[in-house]
C-alpha cells in the first residue's frame, strides 16, 4: 500500500532530522528516533489501511477493528525491535566514526 512506503519516507526524514544536530547521540537518542520512527509509519499507514479496507474492497471495517488489527500483531514486536535495533545503531555509529566515516557537525557546517 501506499501509506506504508510514506510512512517510512516521513519516518527516515524525521529521524534524521532528530539525529543529524546531535553532537554526541547516545542509546536514548536512537531508541527515541527509532520510536518516533514507528509513529510516523503506523500514523500514515493506519489511515491507509482504513481506507483501502473500506472503499477499495468494500469490507466494512470499523476504525477501531483497524487498530485491533494492526496492535495485535506486528505493534508489540516493532515496539520491541526499535528498542533492540537502538542499540545497535550505537553500536554501528560508533564503529563508523571510529573509521572516520561520518562527517562531525563542523565538517556539515564548513560546507
């Protein structure tokens, strides 16, 4: 569906919105992004869902049956994978720092 490829647009810019000023991301920050990540992605493709159930197949679906759906079976292990995913990013962050890899905010804005 269409609401899920937006969503994981809109969630990878906002959380490289809320990571790229960091000057030192620690694990909170990346679960933080990752959690944040996952309500731009259930936020659009819920509604989606809604209406692809609803007008394009004709099933009439309450708003409330929707999120029944969707909560009862990926929502708690996605839950679970972006805390679990937020360590490690830590982890890959600082292995791609200490390859020199990442640019330093310095280095963004002397650009």
């Amino acid at each position: 569906m269409v609401g899920s490829s937006l969503g994981f647009a809109l969630a990878a810019y906002v959380m490289g919105r809320m990571l790229e000023n960091k000057e030192q991301p620690t694990r909170k920050d990346f679960i933080a992004a990752n959690l944040v990540g996952l309500v731009c992605i259930y936020g659009v493709a819920i509604p989606d869902l809604y209406y692809a159930l609803n007008f394009w197949l004709d099933m009439e679906k309450s708003f409330s049956s929707i999120l029944a759906i969707v909560f009862s079976g990926g929502a708690v292990v996605d839950i679970g994978l972006a805390i679990i995913t937020g360590f490690f990013a830590m982890r890959l962050y600082q292995a791609f720092k200490a390859a020199g890899v990442l640019p330093t905010i310095a280095d963004k804005r002397l650009a």
